[in-house]
C-alpha cells in the first residue's frame, strides 16, 4: 500500500491538504539527503516539483517529496474582511473570547468563490522492498496545528510506516484557507491519483484518512462526493463537540500570532496564522498522562504547525451522507480525547461509535466500525499507544477486503 502524505492547503502552497496551510517543522538534513538505501528503486517524479528522496522518518518506508500543483475552485468559502483579523496579540486574544461570549451567534457568510493552482506540499511513501508500486493508496490528511509529519512522527510514531508495513510551499493567504477550498483540493488530488498524474501510478483505490480538521475533510468527501473513495478513515473525529470543548480546547492553546511565537521558522508568515503559545498548550489539547513520552511533547512544540485565520470562519460543509455512500468508516479517538469528548469518550456512551447513528445511519452495519486508543488524547498519534492504534485500523482495512 502507498501513502500519499499532505502538508499545507493554500494558493501557491497546503492538506493538510492535511487541510491546514501551515509552514512545516524542520525536515532533519537525513530525511530528505541521504537518499534512499542501496538497492531501492525510487518512485517516478512525473508530477512532481523539486522533488526528492528518502526514507520515511520512521525508516521503513521510501518515500519522494516535494510539490504538486493542483486546481481546484469553490464557490462556497465565506467571504472574509482583511479587517477581522487581529493586529497584535492583544486583539487576537479578546477575539478568541469575544467569539465565545453568549449569545455565540456566528453571522451567515456571504459566500466567495475562490479559483486557484494550488501547490501542495507532499510525500508519497511505499514499501522499501516493492518492486511494483500497490494498486491502493492512502491520503493522509493532518489537523490544524500540525503538518504532513504528524503521520511520520518519528520512529514508533510513524503511521506512514505502519500503513506501509501491512518540500514545502508559500502559505496562501490566511482568509482562503477554509473548508470549501480544502475538500475541492482534497477532491482534486484524489482524481490525479486515480489517473496517474502523480509518479505515473494510477491507483485502483483510494483510502482517505483524516486527523481531526482533516477527518472534517474526509468527512465532507463522503457528503459531497459520495462514490469517489474507497474506504474512510476519520480519527480524531466526533458529534459531540460543543461550546465548552471548543472553548476550553482554543483557550488550552492559547493561540498565539505564529510570527510572534517563533520568528525563526514563521517570522514571514502574515498575520492570521497562529500556533499554540507552549509545550503546555499542546499539551491541553493533544495529550494526556501518564500516556505519553515527555520528550514527545517538547518535540511536538518545536515542530507545530499553524492554524490559519479562515479556518475558525470556516462554513460547516460536512453532515449525514447520502444514500449513495457505501463504502467502509472506521472512526478512532483517544479514550481521553478532549475537544470531542472533554476527556472521556466512554462518557455517558462510547462517543466514536456514536458517529454512525448521525452521520452514517444507512450504511451497512458491517462496514463500520470504532475505537478507542487507550491512555490517549487527541493526538493519540503522539502517544505511547499509537502502533495498537495503527495496527487497529490496517486491521479494519484488511477485514473490508482493502
């Protein structure tokens, strides 16, 4: 099986897709110059731009990098005043709070369209030892304040090399950066999959996995674009987000103006990007003791990624999914996930599998299924637990026959 691992959404840049255009952490000068092992063939660049090689930074996977131009357009993203934004750190925060002061009543959006070549930065990871490239693919989509390696952390947190086993590009503009653009830049990469545009592969079948803002993302495919995947993978994903979640998960983090926060790697970003002010705003939102290594966390904030202003704004796109969605979902959290769960998906009822009463009441019974990482947060990935996880959902792949 192939991976095709995304990093930021955006004009002339991320998409995750993760769906989040974001500036990506700091690629180790082995991961991408050493090249790959003796002996390896390397995957096609036909597709690709500045592309190049190596091994997965969990070590069992080749890999090629770089970047893909894809167009897509959306009539639907929200028209955003450059005036929303806040000018300094002082106004960001009273916005953060100011969103959440009863009555909490969003305004209705005019809508935008937005037409663009965006380019993507990406990796595409397969066996070390293939000799022809696997007919299905997976599309790996990260969350906000994350980029593409939150799927290939690091060795024992590398989703790319369990899947495997069984460059970057210019922010756009933080405005665009929304829901609609994204799932039309996820729609559109899936359709070069399938023809062969990307390494000269044209793969049979595509499974989308998504981590949280990307799980939104997934989701959304499955409403608007029903037939086009094969399999979805949603983590990091619930129904049972509310007010109080969402506020205590956004002022756990503390969002801070990136450019600010670590001038260094965002220091020319523009405003309307943020990232989590600490170690302990990660923590809040994306982990929980006694589950997780220390030396995790610290590389997680050194590594973070942004979250762009027009993602807070974004239209809700996803939903119940028509009659026509039949493919497999697998849904999987932390047990201790908090924007989803506030700490306890067991409470009052499992909170994963809930999700198929709402969201997927007319698919068959037996193509889907949930489950709960143990001792894990929202970032279940990042916890001692995430190869159970993996291993959990490659197992649901290969019981659906994929």
């Amino acid at each position: 099986m192939f991976l095709l691992n995304l990093a930021l959404l955006g004009v002339a840049a991320a998409i995750p897709l993760s769906t989040n255009a974001s500036r990506e952490s700091p690629i180790p000068v082995e991961y991408y110059g050493a090249g790959l092992p003796a002996g390896i063939k390397s995957f096609s660049a036909a597709g690709w731009k500045d592309a190049t090689y190596g091994p997965s930074r969990g070590g069992q996977s080749k890999c090629v990098s770089g970047i893909l131009e894809v167009q897509a357009g959306t009539t639907h993203n929200a028209k955003l005043s450059p005036d929303m934004i806040p000018q300094n750190q002082t106004a960001l925060t009273g916005m953060i709070v100011s969103t959440f002061t009863p009555p909490m009543k969003m305004p209705t959006p005019e809508f935008t369209t937005v037409q663009s070549i965006f380019k993507i930065g990406a990796s595409l990871c397969g066996p070390a030892d293939a000799s022809s490239p696997p007919a299905t693919v997976e599309l790996l989509t990260h969350g906000t304040g994350f980029d593409r390696f939150y799927w290939d952390f690091a060795a024992g947190y590398s989703y790319v090399d369990a899947a495997v086993a069984a460059g970057h590009s210019r922010p756009p503009r933080p405005l665009i950066v929304q829901t609609p653009i994204q799932l039309e830049i996820a729609h559109s990469l899936i359709s070069l999959l399938r023809n062969g545009s990307i390494s000269s592969t044209k793969f049979s079948k595509v499974i989308a996995v998504g981590h949280s803002f990307g799980s939104g993302i997934v989701q959304a495919l499955n409403v608007h674009y029903p037939t086009l995947v094969d399999a979805s993978i949603l983590t990091g994903f619930g129904i049972n987000s509310t007010a109080a979640t969402t506020l205590g998960f956004d002022l756990g983090g503390n969002p801070t103006i990136a450019s600010l926060a670590d001038s260094q790697r965002f220091g020319d970003l523009p405003l309307g990007y943020m990232v989590p002010a600490s170690a302990q705003g990660n923590q809040i939102q994306f982990f929980s003791l006694p589950g997780f290594d220390p030396s995790i966390l610290t590389q997680v904030n050194a590594q973070k990624g942004t979250q762009a202003f027009g993602e807070l704004f974004s239209p809700m796109i996803g939903g119940p999914v028509p009659n026509n969605y039949t493919s497999p979902v697998a849904v999987i959290n932390g047990q201790q996930d908090f924007p989803y769960c506030m700490g306890n998906c067991s409470f009052p009822t499992d909170q994963a599998a809930a999700v198929k009463g709402v969201l997927y009441q007319g698919l068959d019974q037996g193509k889907f299924d949930s489950h709960l990482v143990p001792n894990a947060g929202h970032g279940w990935n990042l916890h001692y637990a995430a190869e159970s996880g993996y291993e959990w959902i490659q197992k649901f792949l290969r019981d659906q026959g994929l």
